[in-house]
C-alpha cells in the first residue's frame, strides 16, 4: 500500500509526496506556506485521483514524458517523476488511483 509523506523543503515551505508501495516516488505537491494547506492538498489529491479526466500526461522537450493531477479549478496539485515513455505515464496515473484513496499520511523530516 502507498503512503503519503509530508515534510518542510529547505525553505521552510511544507510539501507532501505520494509513495507507492515499493517506495518510488509518484506524485509531488508544490510548496505550502502552511501544515494545514498541505493537508488539503492530499485531502484534493484523494478526490480528485479518481477521475480520469483530471490527469494531463505530457511530454517534455527531451521526449520523456510526466504528468500532473489538476483540482476541479484546474489548479496543478501534484506532478509525477518523468518516464520513459507514454505507457509509463499513463501507469503513474494508474498507481496514483489505486494508492492515494486509502494512504496513509507520515510526517517525515
């Protein structure tokens, strides 16, 4: 089972990241000036992961390809690492509706 991570960048700013189970990284948040605005950012994540139509994959200049989990605002509230190809990208998707729904939330440092 996937867990959610939160902790503070260097520059004080509190972010979260979606783990799967084998521990890669497939979902990161941007910075929040506050816990609280994390914690709705992963309450969002938890939501908005399970429709289809808010996930935008894409591809980069290099030709791999990411992808980022918008709110019903259409606001970016997670963006995965960078795959290989756009089958890849599509199976982060995947994994971010299985995982996020039931994760857990760690604090870490």
């Amino acid at each position: 089972m996937g867990k959610f991570e939160v902790y503070c960048d260097k520059a004080g700013e509190h972010r979260f990241r979606l783990k799967a189970g084998n521990g890669e990284n497939i979902l990161a948040s941007e910075g929040y000036s506050s816990k609280d605005g994390c914690e709705n950012g992963i309450e969002s994540v938890r939501k908005n992961s399970q429709d289809m139509d808010k996930f935008e994959c894409k591809e980069a200049a290099n030709g791999k390809w990411h992808f980022n989990l918008k709110a019903g605002n259409g606001q970016v509230i997670g963006t995965s690492q960078m795959y290989a190809s756009k089958d890849g990208c599509e199976n982060g998707c995947e994994s971010v509706m299985k995982n996020a729904p039931e994760a857990p939330v760690e604090e870490c440092e």
